[in-house]
C-alpha cells in the first residue's frame, strides 16, 4: 500500500511538471494535431492542376478546342503559351511548368489520318506527376461534331524528359538529400544555445567580445563541412549504385546545397534560442521535420496539395531545395534559372542569423 502512495506523489508530481512545462505540454497536443492534417488533408497522390504549357503551332480553332477539352480534365491547369517547343521545354528545365502540349501545324491532317494529334513534354523526374499526365494519352474525343481518329489510335505521344524509364530512385534520391540534411543540420545546431546555458558556457560567452551575430556564424559553420560529407555520399552512392543520372554542374549543386545547409542551420539556431532544455529543442525539431518531409514534395507532389498547405511548404527551406537540388541534378539547371529558390534560401539564411541573434541579445539582459 505504502508502494502505491510513493507512486502517485511521484505520478502526481510529473503531471504538475509537464502542465508547467509550456512547450512540451503543447508539442505533447500540437505534434498528433498536425499529423492528423497533414495525413488527413495535404497528402494526395491523386494529382490536379498540373501547371502545363502550351505550343499551339497549328492555330486554328481545334487546336483551341482540343486545348479547352485537355484543360475540362482538370488533371492539368495551362499556365503558360509558347512559340516554339524549344521555349516549352526550356520552362520545363526551370521548373516553370511541369509538361508542354505540342500542338503541331499538320494537326487537322493528323486528325484525318487516324494519327496522334499532339504531343506532351513531360519532366518525368517526378514519377506521380509523369503518371498523371501519361493518363492523357488515351484521352477520349466523342465531344466534337465531325470525324475523330480511331479508337485504338492514342490522342497524344508521350515523351518523358530527364526520367524515361520513370526509375522511382532518380526522384527519391535527390530529395532524399534535402529530408537528411533537414534532420541532420536542424538537429545538430537546435540545441547549440540550450547546450551552453545548460552547462554554465553561457556566462563565459557572456564576458567574452563575442558579438552575438558572430556567435551565431561560428556556431553555423563547422557543421557546414557536416552536411558536405553527407551530400557526397549520398550523391555518389546515388550515382553509382542506384544509377542516377547528375545533369547539372557540380558546381551549383555546391553552391545551391549550401545556401540550404545554412538555412536549415540558422532554423535550428532559431529553436536553440526559443527552447529552454535540450527536450524541448528536439520536441520543436520533430515539430518542424513533420511538416519538411510531408511537404516539401519528397514523397508527394507539391501541386496535390491543398492551397493552405503549400503556403506551409513555401515558409520550409525543405520545400524551395527540393525544387533546385532535382533542377540542377536532375534537369541540368543553374542556380540562376532557379533564382526565386535560391533568393528565398539566401533570404532565409540571412533573416534566421539576424532573428537568433537579436534573440541570444535578448536573452543577455
């Protein structure tokens, strides 16, 4: 009897503790809340309103019919109008579009002739966004008034850029990348501050000329050489064993990785300054990779999600590196025709050392 009244002061005593314990009482409620969202409302493998271009070389009124009659499936949303398919596939390498309708000049001859009336440029490194597109190719003409082509013909040819064999690693690889360095970077430097207060280093630091912006720097950049290890691992073994293809510069896959290796750092200085303990530093961190891996567009595409989840994934730097890492790897772009990425992680980097900092000054007085 005695034994149970010793463990109910201490039960007693822990619940007290954790309803004081303001961050992770809330984690402990937050944590299941946003799962069941993010699960329930943001995860959608069936993709709609692919944002695609069109080249219409034909001009003529079924060529703006047939594009009407691809845009009612509402599987693609027509985003943008070339001239050639040169400039279609060029806003496919940028990531301005994800696929290109060619519309050719001889597209009421084809039509005659039973023949493929079009065809679609696909970036075929995202295999869920591929599939989706390649259920057009089959897509059914019964709405026009005047002869179609046999059924047995397909409507549309079907070119997969970058991705021909639709092989799952050369997209996974590439993303896995950014869902590593998430973990790896956030969590190395989430508890740097916590660290130093925990073990008596803060007053030290306090009495020293150390400025808290260099601080923060000095904290960042050891653990950047951290994060260039983990990027030729994993980008060589990708290569070599899984066969994926590296298209872009070696160079910009450096530059580019790290802009997103100080971004993911500064985030975690940003918890190592908002957490009291080293627990809450790593609860706050398994509350922001939830949303980094579900979002970002490394296991489901960006465009299934719903309108409120993107403006969630656009804040993530997770989101903006898994557009240039799979650019640059994977479609052979520069940081220069992904610079709305790039600017956003520099942007990122530069607000993050200011707002820790500004919060380590704080923290001084």
């Amino acid at each position: 009897m005695n034994s149970l009244f010793r463990m109910k002061a201490v039960m007693i005593k822990e619940l007290r503790q954790l309803s004081r314990d303001r961050i992770t009482f809330g984690m402990v409620v937050m944590i299941p809340l946003i799962q069941l969202l993010l699960f329930g409302f943001a995860i959608n493998t069936d993709v709609r309103n692919i944002p695609v271009a069109v080249v219409d070389q034909s001009q003529s009124a079924f060529g703006r019919l047939l594009t009407e009659s691809v845009k009612v499936t509402q599987v693609v949303t027509v985003t943008e109008k070339y001239a050639t398919a040169k400039q279609a596939e060029q806003a496919i390498q940028q990531g301005n579009v994800r696929a290109a309708l060619i519309l050719p000049k001889d597209l009421l001859q084809r039509l005659q002739e039973g023949r493929e009336l079009g065809q679609w440029l696909v970036d075929g490194s995202d295999t869920i966004i591929a599939g989706s597109i390649m259920g057009l190719k089959a897509m059914p003409l019964t709405d026009f008034d005047f002869k179609i082509k046999p059924a047995s013909t397909p409507t549309f040819e079907i070119t997969l850029l970058y991705n021909p064999s639709r092989r799952s690693a050369v997209n996974i690889v590439p993303g896995l990348l950014g869902v590593i360095l998430t973990m790896t970077m956030i969590l190395f430097t989430s508890a740097a501050i916590v660290r130093e207060r925990e073990r008596g280093n803060l007053e030290l630091l306090i009495t020293t000329p150390v400025h808290p912006i260099e601080l923060m720097v000095a904290k960042i950049v050891p653990y950047i050489f951290v994060g260039l290890i983990q990027v030729f691992i994993i980008l060589g073994l990708g290569y070599y064993i899984f066969g994926v293809p590296i298209n872009g510069d070696i160079s910009q896959i450096l530059f580019g990785t790290l802009l997103f290796i100080s971004a993911s750092l500064t985030l975690g200085l940003m918890i190592s300054t908002l957490a009291n303990t080293q627990l809450q530093a790593m609860q706050m961190t398994v509350f922001i990779l939830l949303p980094s891996i579900l979002l970002s567009g490394f296991i489901f595409p960006y465009e299934g999600m719903p309108l409120a989840a993107q403006w969630i994934a656009e804040v993530l730097p997770a989101t903006h590196f898994m557009r240039l890492i799979r650019g640059i790897v994977l479609r052979g772009a520069d940081l220069v025709d992904l610079w709305k990425d790039t600017a956003w992680l520099a942007g990122f980097t530069l607000l993050g050392l200011i707002v820790a900092s500004l919060r380590f000054k704080k923290s001084l007085d």
